[in-house]
C-alpha cells in the first residue's frame, strides 16, 4: 500500500498529458521522483523490512548498473544491461526492493553517466515500476530459479522493455506538439489524444524499444539463473525468522 500511494505522484507525472495540461516544471517533478523514493527507503527502514545489509546490497546493484551504463553509454538500440538486475532484484527480493533498486540505480548511472536532466524523474518512476513488475511476479523467490521463473522472468522483461519506452515517450512526446497527426495538442478530447500517442510511440519507438524488450528476455535466460540463485541465497542470509520467541537467521 505504501507503494501504491508513493507511486500516485509518478503516474500523475506522466498522465498530466492526458488530462490537458503540459507536462510540470522540473523541480516539482524531480522532487516527487526523489521524494516517493526517499520515503520509501525511510519506511521500509522504519518498518525493519530494510537494514544496513540490505542497503549495502541496493548500492552494490546501483554500482554496478552504474558501470555498465558507462561501458555501454548509448546501448545497443534501446537494449541497456542495466535492466537485468533490477529485474532480478525485484523477482527475488519483492516490489517494494524492486522500485528502490530501480529508481536508485537509474539515479547513481544518470549521476555517473552525466545522464542528468529534466528526464530523470520520469526514468526513476519508470525504471522503479520495472522492478515493481517483476517482484508481483516473482513472489519473492527462496530457493535456486526453476525453468518457470527463468520464463517468466524473461517474459516481464520484454513486456517492462516496450512499457519503459511508452512511459518515457511521454516526456518526449509533449515536445512535438503541434505536429500533424502524431504531436501533442493540449485540451484535445482524450480518445484524440490516446490515439496521438499510439501513432507517436509505433512511428517513432516501437522498433527501437523491441531492442530493449528482446535484450532484457535474452539476458535473463543467458544469465538469470546464477544471479537469481546467487540473490535468494543472499536473500535467505538477510531474512530474519522469529521462531519459539528467538530469532534465528
């Protein structure tokens, strides 16, 4: 639930298109994005559902994805590695570590990447709900990765692939307004503009994005059964189970 309501702030940002209006000025809608995932982090540490161990696990994947944003700056297509652990995090260890994941290590790759600008709160929310997707999949995963979850897994990776792409599309989008046929037009009737951004996001995205989405399957079922056992092993290292009035790793 406490997801659910910090991520009402992430979706007004990018339904405000719909709804008439332009998109908000940039520091609202960094604040928001650094808010929702602030919060959540003080929450889940609040609630012991976080400790010191399971932070220095999200810095080690926001590291790492950093490094491999700087290897491969521009990707391949829309295909950039840093997804796979995101989803991997978040099948194992739930949505909620899934988002801080996400958003955190697109916030510490857009940092070393120098990929800052007024697109990186709606790339937090987008790449937090990534992880989100992943985690009300996987159920939270404790033991070694069947053939199932490695399916599975790569299936959210496609899907999260395309709809990482629409979401961002719709910061991008609002910046052709005017342009026959395809453009945002404010104060449209809201079929007209679903209809815009559906033609705008095949003419300009789509292809590009299949990128991304068949990246991301392929990834995980090259790579994902290591790193998800190697996560649920962690996982079942960082759970702690109160049995008989003792708690015991």
């Amino acid at each position: 639930m406490t997801l659910v309501i910090l991520s009402l702030g992430g979706l007004a940002l990018f339904l405000w298109p719909f709804a008439g209006a332009g998109m908000p000025s940039d520091s609202p809608a960094i604040a928001v994005a650094l808010g929702a995932l602030g919060g959540l982090l003080l929450i889940e540490l609040g609630a012991r559902r976080l400790d010191v161990r399971a932070l220095a696990l999200l810095a080690a994947i926001a590291a790492i994805d950093a490094a491999l944003r700087l290897a491969l700056v521009s990707g391949i297509g829309g295909f950039s590695p840093i997804f796979f652990l995101i989803l991997c995090a978040g099948y194992v260890f739930g949505p909620a570590f899934g988002f801080e994941a996400g958003a955190l290590a697109m916030l510490v790759s857009a940092i070393a990447t120098g990929g800052v600008g007024p697109w990186l709160p709606y790339q937090l929310f987008a790449a937090g709900w990534v992880g989100v997707t992943a985690g009300v999949v996987g159920g939270r995963l404790t033991t070694a990765p069947s053939r199932r979850d490695l399916v599975l897994l790569a299936a959210v990776g496609v899907v999260t692939g395309f709809a990482f792409g629409a979401l961002m599309d719709v910061w991008d989008w609002t910046f052709f307004a005017g342009s026959p046929d395809l453009g945002w037009v404010p104060g449209a009737p809201l079929g007209e503009t679903i209809a815009r951004f559906g033609r705008f996001y095949l003419v300009t995205s789509f292809a590009y994005d299949a990128f991304r989405a068949v990246g991301n399957g392929i990834l995980v079922v090259v790579a994902g059964a290591p790193v998800l056992a190697a996560l649920a092993r962690l996982r079942a290292r960082l759970t702690f189970e109160v049995v008989g009035g003792s708690q015991a790793l």
